[in-house]
C-alpha cells in the first residue's frame, strides 16, 4: 500500500459527479498493409491473453484516517477495464468524436484501478481507435504519453504485450519495497525540502496579494475578466480536435521571433478571441490562461511532476502580431522567474498561487473573479513514427479535464510533424465547440498573413527511424 502524494490526493478529493477527474488519449491507426478484416477482433484476442495488471493498473484507491492509499485490487477483472465497441454508420470521425464525448463523461469507478481502454472499430477504410483513460491522481498528462509510447514499437514487425501488462519503472507506485527512512533522515529531508518550499509559498502568496497595473508584463492571479468558460458545469462533455502541421508553427516563431509554445499560445488566443466575439462575449481585458510546466526533466519521480506559469493571451489586441508580442512577453516573464527557482520551489510556488481556487469554486466566486480562463498544455510526444502490433498510429489526441468555473480545457500533443488539438468542455456551458477548429485554422492563416508567409507546407506522417547501421 502506497501513500499518495497531496498533489495527486486532491484529484481524488476535487471530483463528483459533474467534474469527473480522468484524463484519456484518443489514438487514431492503420491496420498492415494485407491484414484480415477481422485485424481488431485480433488484437483483442490477443490482449485478452494478459489478464494480470501490474502497477498502477492494478490499484485502487483506498481511505484510511482521511488519507489516499493505492492498494492492490485483488480481483482485478480485465474484461471491465478493455472494451470493444463500433460507430454507428457511418463511421466518420464526426461519430468518433461524439462516441468520445459521451465516453468522457462518465466516471471511473473507484472500487476497481481507475482506468480504462476502448477498442472502437468501424471508421473508413478498415481503420479503428482506442480511447484510454486513466485518473489524474495517477498519472499526468507526460507521464500518460510515456506509457502510451512505451506500449508501441517504432517496428511494424514488433508484437508487445498491452499496456496494463508492461512495467513503467518510473512511476512511484511501481517502486520496489525498501526499508523506510530512520526518524532521523525524514527530519533531513524535511529540512531540506522545507528551504525550497517555503519560499515556493511566499512567491506564490506574493503574486496573490500584490497590486497590478497596466505596466505589469507578466499575468497575475485573479487578473482575469470573466468570461462564459468560468462557470458551474454540467458532467456532460463535447469533444474536438485537429492536427496542424508543426512546420507552419515554426516557421511562423522563426519569422516573429517567438517559440513554438508562444505560437501555440497566439493561435489559441486568437480562437478564443473570435469564438467570443462570434458570441458576443469578448471582454475588454485580455484572457488568462494557466499553462502547466513539466518537471519530469528535473526528477526521476513519476506522478504528477508539475508547476504552472499564468499567460495572458491579449485576446483584447486585435492585430495579431502584436497580439503575439504581448504573449511573448507576458510568458518570457514568468519562466525567467520560474527558471531561477529549484524544482519543489517551482512546485510550491505553483500550487500557492492557484490556492484560492477551492474556495472561489466553493463559494462561487471564481464566476465573477476568476484566478485564470483556462488552462492550456502543452504535452511532447515522439516524433518517429509508431506501430500497435502492425497497426500505423496515424493520429493522437489528448483528451483532458474542465472543472467548475474552468469550462474549456485546450490539451495540445506533438507526435512527429504535427501538433494535435484537443478541445474539451462543458456541453452546456460552451456551446459550438467544434467552431474552435474553424478559429484555429483562421488564427494561423492570419498570423501566417500577418508576417507575409503565402505558402504553408502540408502535414507530414510521423518520420519512419533510419534502421540502426
């Protein structure tokens, strides 16, 4: 039995029925070249031979004396967890998508491991999905890509066992048993995880309470107007997305002078900004948005290994290059600050300045005083090509969490040349989503326009690895 961290504890505590906590990945593949028709009938054939789960896809969550557990579900059942359905005709994504949509709203049930996998078959061409989801107190959204990639092969030929049957060394509930620390070293690491957390906690503290003004670069905690994202929300979903070539996003950063993630900031900011003025709800002051930063490169730790960084998106600059600056330097500012902190310090910091969400959800009064719009990430996935036993992983799309007073969630993954979005959000609360896909597009040709670049190369399919030599 495992402890859970308080990080990963308060996903657990945050979730009822309108505010399930999970997030998933929709993966979109190609059977081989040749393969029978009956391919998907196959390979669950074949998973269906790997009935025992190793951690965490074995464990539930337990209470004990107010605190989470991970125990070990002794009668685990695969055939609960990996599903196999088929779309209505016919087929299009428009169908996946909507399956998708209602599939996300649905708990987990927390009397078995909190995940689960669907097998979807019947899109064009002989082509299928999966749809797995896993709740955020196991995992975050890096964390998640990791295991999704660990379970495929960069070779068609090769055959792996799913991915509940595959270790994953790296997360905290696969760690081995060892003897717990003597009294005397949890007072060390106490002391010294406490000089980089309590200054965590006086800087985020500091961005809560201090004044801001016009001059201020960076985005400050409740500097954000409200808008229609920052509401109650029903437990009913809708689910969009799209692949944009990342070549057309780094040619735009080269020619602006701008990251790729500043880029990707701006086209959001640009949606969002015409999604509200199609609405009529445009405020005068710009949006915000929450941007998780990972910090798996700074720890061998698994879970959630995260802090934050708050941006303004200018969605109340119409020119979008200069929309684009205003980015730039609102994000420059806060990971300059960010850049100088250890990694617990980033965390505390993070998690401080967020504090005062809980009680604005409570007390509704993150409606008309918001801390942020809504958050935005950014997750890196791998650039070679994959393969499912045979199968071409052709598209991947994460699938993330809208939460009370934060009714839209953009989730964007990379996976070879391109960048796929994922928009989720309250069906009541944001109607029309998938006009968001038309606004994207329109965000990147007028940045594209704006910084004269007429032609914009196509997507590229995932790079095939050069075979070892």
């Amino acid at each position: 039995m495992h402890a859970l961290s308080p990080t990963d504890s308060a996903f657990l505590w945050m979730e009822t029925r309108n505010q399930p906590m999970h997030v998933a990945g929709l993966s979109i593949y190609t059977p081989p070249a040749g393969s029978v028709p009956d391919y998907v009938s196959q390979l669950l054939a074949h998973w269906n031979q790997h009935t025992k789960a190793l951690a965490p896809f074995n464990l539930r969550p337990v209470l004990r004396m107010g605190l989470w557990y991970w125990e070990e579900d002794k009668e685990f059942e695969l055939d609960y967890h990996l599903r196999h359905l088929a779309l209505p005709q016919p087929g299009r994504i428009r169908e996946l998508l909507a399956m998708v949509s209602r599939l996300h709203g649905n708990l987990l049930d927390r009397n078995r491991p909190l995940w689960e996998m669907y097998v979807i078959e019947g899109l064009p061409g002989g082509r299928f999905a999966t749809y797995s989801k896993m709740h955020h107190a196991l995992i975050d959204g890096v964390t998640g890509a990791r295991m999704a990639a660990n379970a495929m092969s960069t070779n068609a030929a090769d055959t792996k066992a799913p991915m509940w049957a595959l270790p994953f060394g790296q997360h905290p509930t696969s760690r081995t048993k060892s003897a717990p620390p003597s009294w005397l070293e949890q007072l060390g690491n106490a002391a010294k995880a406490g000089k980089d957390i309590l200054p965590g906690i006086g800087s985020g503290l500091w961005d809560i309470m201090r004044p801001s003004d016009d001059e201020t670069v960076g985005a400050l905690p409740f500097q954000a107007p409200p808008t229609p994202f920052n509401v109650e929300i029903s437990g009913s979903r809708r689910f969009a997305s799209q692949s944009y070539s990342l070549a057309r996003f780094k040619k735009i950063g080269e020619a602006a002078g701008a990251t790729v993630n500043d880029v990707t900031l701006a086209i959001c900011g640009g949606a969002l900004r015409e999604y509200l003025l199609a609405q009529h709800k445009l405020p005068k002051k710009p949006l915000v948005a929450m941007v998780p930063v990972s910090l798996h490169g700074e720890t061998t730790a698994g879970g959630n290994q995260v802090s934050l960084l708050l941006a303004s998106l200018a969605t109340h600059i119409a020119d979008p290059l200069k929309r684009l600056q205003r980015i730039v330097e609102s994000t420059t500012h806060a990971k300059d600050r960010l850049t100088k902190m250890p990694r617990l310090q980033k965390m505390a910091h993070g998690i401080t300045s967020i504090s005062p969400l809980g009680v604005g959800i409570v007390t509704g009064t993150a409606e008309k005083h918001p801390l942020f719009n809504l958050v935005i990430s950014n997750v890196p996935g791998p650039r070679d090509t994959l393969y499912l036993n045979g199968a071409r992983l052709d598209e991947a799309y994460p699938v993330s969490i809208p939460t009370h007073y934060l009714a839209m969630n953009i989730t964007i993954s990379s996976y070879g040349d391109n960048l796929g979005f994922g928009y989720i959000a309250c069906r009541r609360s944001v109607p029309a989503l998938q006009r968001m896909l038309d606004y994207t597009q329109n965000a990147i040709t007028e940045l594209e326009s704006a910084l004269g670049i007429t032609a914009a190369p196509a997507a590229k399919k995932p790079r095939k690895k050069k075979a070892a030599t």
